[in-house]
C-alpha cells in the first residue's frame, strides 16, 4: 500500500516536485514555517528534501556528471549530436558557461535541496510537539540528505558555498569553503548524527536508514582519505554488512529482471524494488498523478543502442520490451571484456546480446527468430555473417550507434516505447556495494589480502551454477591484491566493481576518489584525448554563480584550469 504525504513548498526549493513510492508528495501552499515543527510538517519537510534527489539521479544529468568521460562508458552518437560530447571528450566546451545545462543544474539544484534539508532541520529540531523518537529519526534523515547533497558538491566542484541555515530570496553574498572543512563541519557530523539516530528500517520505503548512513559515512571516509578514514570505513562496512538486515540477493540477474521471455530480455518486475540487497533507494512513481514523465527513471534511454536502425536486421521495430534508443554513452572495450563468460553470469544479466524479430509485418513468419546477434567476439570470418538470416555484429563492429545495450533499467511497463521516464526506483547502493567498500578500505590501508574474502563472495554469488569455485580469484589474482596500493591491488578492484555494478555506480567519484580517473580515462577511453590534470579532476563552477556573487571572481574565484 502506498502512504500519503503532503508537502508544502519550501520556497524554490521544493516546487515542481514529482513523485514516489511510499513517499508520495502533494504540494500545499500558503504555510507558515512553524507548521513543520508539527508530525504532519515534519513528515512533509523531509518529503521534500527527499524529492530533490531526483533531479540528479535517475536523470541525464547523472549520466554526463556520473557515467560519461571514464574507463567503463565512452560517448554515444547522441551525445556529440545533442552538443554533450564535452563530457566525455574533455574538450573546451567543458566550460563554466558549459556544453550543456546539466553542471548549472548540478549545482543549482544540489543548493536548493541543501535549503530544503536546512529549512526542516530548523523547524524539526526547534519543535516541542514532536515525540523525541520521531524528532530523532526526521532529523536523521534530513542530516542525511544534507550530508549527501554537499559530498556530490564537493567531489564535483572541490570548495563551495558551506550553508547550514535556511534562506529566504536572492543571496549575493558566497564564499568557497575547503573541502576539508565542509567535511568537518557538515558532512561527517551529520552522518555521524544520522548514524546514531536513525533506525535500521523504516516502515515507509525511501526513507534513510542507519545502514544508508553508514555505507554514505564509508563512502565519504574513502572520498577524503585523510589519516584513519581507511580504517572508519573498513568499521561502518564492517557494521551493515553484520547487521543482518541486508541479504545478499541469490542471483544476480533477477536484482534486475523478471523472467526472460523471447522478445523481453529484461521485464521489470516492480517486487524486485523490495529486495533486501538494497540499502537506499530513490523513489519513483510510475502513475499520471505522479507524474512519471517529469521526474521518472530516464537511465533505460540513454544506454540503448539504435537496434531498429543502420543494420536492416530482419523484423525488427521499437518495442516497449527493447526500449527507445537514445544512446548517449556506449560500453568501451575494457568493459566488454571484463567478464569471463564461462563462469561469470554477470556479462549476460548486464548487457542485451540479442534482438529476436518482434514485428511480423515486415517479416511474416519470423516471430521470435534472432534478428540482431552481438557474439561477444570479433567477427572476421565470413562464416559468421554468410547465409544468416540475422545480422551478426562482432566486437571490432560495434559502433556509437551498435554495441551490447545494458539491460538493468529497462522498463516495459510504460505506456509505449516513445513514452517518458520509468517508474524503476534508482538504487544508490546495495549490499555488494557495501562488500566492494570494504575491500576498498582495506586495499588502500595496505591489508589487501582481506579484501580477497570480499571479492569472493560476490564472486560465488555472480558464478553460474556449478561454477561458485571456478569463479574465485585465482592465486595469481588474489596474490595482485597484496601487491602496492597503487597498482595491483586498486586495478583488481577497480576490474571488480566493473563486472559487480556497471550501470549502477556512477564510475567517474570512483575513479576520482581512487586517483585514478586519469590513468584510466587515457588507457581506455578512446575519444576522451583532452583529459588534462588537475583540471578535469574538478567540474568548472557555473559562471551564473560567479556572475550573481557580489564581488564576482574575486569573492568567488573558479577552479584552476577553466
């Protein structure tokens, strides 16, 4: 059953909001601030702050920020065509007044949740009406939210403007603040206090838990990397992992997909939405009232390939079931091969490898035939393509329009194929996650052969039956993984959190955090030749901002480079 929460606007910062499941928003007007010092406002202050998630994730905003421009994802023939290929390419289009909208909205959006969060925690801590329980755990989730939106903050754009008190109308007064000190101000001891207050499940979807805070608090730990934050976050991992209330989900691919069918690769099954895997989830809604055109799921769009067209493959039309192919990024190399098919399910339940003919019209008879097959393997030899009645794509064939279309958020349950985003709920971490962060923690606290248990077991869980020991690390690989920090041991996480999550993390705060991002974006991203550091380490900040700041650049200089 779906809850009911009413939301008010919170100035700016909560209008046009769309809606979820579990948490379900209705705007109201015309309140006074006092009114979230109340159950009902309460509940309706932290509703709201939990909207704003969605004008990041879920969105094409976290495919340009997140996704494009690294080792796993390079460009797809609409990002250069919609004008975006800085992301990826690291051109000079990667400007403070941007190739595209999304850096501006990055930002601007990040700050009007951070003005949410700050307005409830005001009104929320400040009331004598609230049961102390309650008090705490609305708290909680809003130090939460607050310490999640400054960590997107300041991994993208290094010092910003540190607020931690509401606002009301136009500021022109900004500062930049070191990350340092945001971390100590606001960030650590929000999560710190979230860890502390918050319980380990809600009875309402979506709303931030203890384990949530704990994984988040992990991630910022191996984000700042200061002296002992290896050592927190091998502690906090350590802690969900033995709560008990995550499980390891049995397979791999039904986290994502309901049962194949001939012409349906991946149905979305919304009881996968439940799954005890998940820590924290973004929520959705997939009815009118919600508004799924607006603020749904729009990941399943942008990493399709264009399967209905440029390889005149024999009965094939846009479906529901195959998506509509926006293609703005495209799997590399590296990625394709990460996997070993023969013991590993991971490559088959994370990528679409075949397109069965589905429209009988242009191809009477052939319902259900391959239409369009991807081997896995370079195709060279005529006898993969001769007399096929379905068109064979080999590995040195794919292209920015053709390659293996990831699976994990297709979503058939739309309207029509040209309808708007998913009601699929965006995960932000799942117990594997949470096992991948414990081996990062030891990796780079030099105790790389503890990280060998973890790999391991997501390694069993991913195996195909029969196959849990042929899919361990080998002596060699797990040897890899006591070798120097900087080498072996990061390259064999970095390889597994690929297999484990591509199209799930968002792989550009990966390598960032890891110092990577560089090494890796020149080894294995074909187009991505104008990476330069320490620029592209950092996002530029929108000029809008330095241009409304009272002082201009000098009160609010940007970041080295732009």
């Amino acid at each position: 059953m779906k809850s009911r929460i009413t939301v008010l606007a919170l100035a700016a910062a909560t209008a046009g909001l769309g809606g979820c499941k579990d948490l379900v928003e209705t705007p109201v007007s015309g309140v006074t601030g006092e009114y979230f010092a109340t159950p009902e406002g309460a509940d309706a202050a932290t509703s709201g702050a939990y909207a704003r998630l969605r004008d990041y994730y879920g969105q094409q905003q976290e495919i340009y920020l997140g996704w494009a421009g690294t080792d796993v994802w390079k460009r797809g023939e609409q990002l250069v065509a919609n004008g975006a290929g800085c992301w990826n390419d690291y051109t000079p289009q990667m400007s403070p007044t941007g190739c595209t909208n999304e850096n501006r909205d990055m930002w601007q959006q990040s700050y009007f949740a951070i003005n949410s969060a700050n307005t409830a925690i005001q009104y929320i801590g400040a009331s004598t009406a609230l049961a102390p329980a309650l008090q705490a755990t609305r708290l909680g989730e809003m130090r939460f939210l607050r310490a999640l939106y400054y960590h997107n903050l300041v991994r993208n754009y290094g010092a910003v403007h540190l607020t931690l008190a509401p606002t009301e109308g136009a500021v022109v007064t900004a500062s930049r603040t070191a990350p340092a000190e945001i971390y100590a101000q606001a960030i650590i001891p929000d999560l710190e206090f979230a860890v502390a207050n918050l319980p380990a499940t809600q009875s309402q979807r979506g709303r931030a838990t203890k384990g949530a805070a704990q994984t988040l608090l992990a991630e910022v730990y191996l984000t700042r990397g200061a002296p002992g934050d290896f050592d927190r976050a091998r502690d906090l991992t350590t802690a969900v992992i033995g709560s008990g209330t995550y499980t390891l989900n049995a397979s791999y691919r039904s986290l994502f997909c309901g049962p194949e069918r001939p012409t349906g690769p991946c149905d979305f099954v919304p009881a996968t939405e439940t799954n005890p895997e998940y820590v924290f989830q973004v929520q959705f809604s997939g009815d009118g009232v919600q508004g799924r055109d607006l603020y749904g799921n729009s990941l399943h769009w942008y990493i399709t390939m264009a399967y209905d067209a440029g390889l005149n493959a024999p009965g094939i039309s846009r479906s529901l079931e195959y998506g509509r192919p926006f293609r703005r990024v495209s799997p590399t190399r590296y990625t394709i091969d990460l996997w070993n098919r023969a013991t590993d399910s991971r490559y088959a339940a994370t990528f679409q490898t075949v397109w069965r003919s589905n429209n009988g019209s242009s191809e009477p008879g052939r319902g259900g035939d391959t239409a369009i097959y991807l081997p896995g393997t370079d195709v060279v030899d005529p006898i993969y393509t001769t007399n096929k009645r379905y068109r064979t794509l080999g590995q040195n064939q794919y292209t920015e329009l053709h390659f293996p279309t990831l699976l994990k958020w297709q979503d058939q349950t739309k309207a029509n194929v040209a309808a708007g985003p998913s009601q699929r709920d965006r995960h932000l971490w799942r117990l594997a996650d949470v096992y991948l962060l414990r081996a990062e923690a030891n990796i780079r606290a030099g105790r790389g052969a503890e990280a060998i248990a973890d790999f391991n077991v997501i390694r069993r869980r991913a195996a195909f039956p029969g196959m849990e020991s042929a899919n361990e690390l080998s002596a060699a690989q797990a040897d890899s993984a006591r070798g120097p920090v900087a080498t072996q041991g990061l390259e064999l996480l970095l390889n597994e959190r690929a297999r484990e999550l591509t199209g799930e993390e968002q792989r550009w705060y990966v390598l960032a955090r890891t110092g990577k991002l560089g090494e890796r974006v020149r080894r294995y991203n074909p187009t991505a030749t104008g990476f330069t550091e320490p620029k592209h380490l950092l996002r530029p900040i929108p000029q809008q901002q330095i241009d409304a700041t009272e002082g201009n650049a000098a009160a609010f200089p940007q970041n080295p480079g732009y």
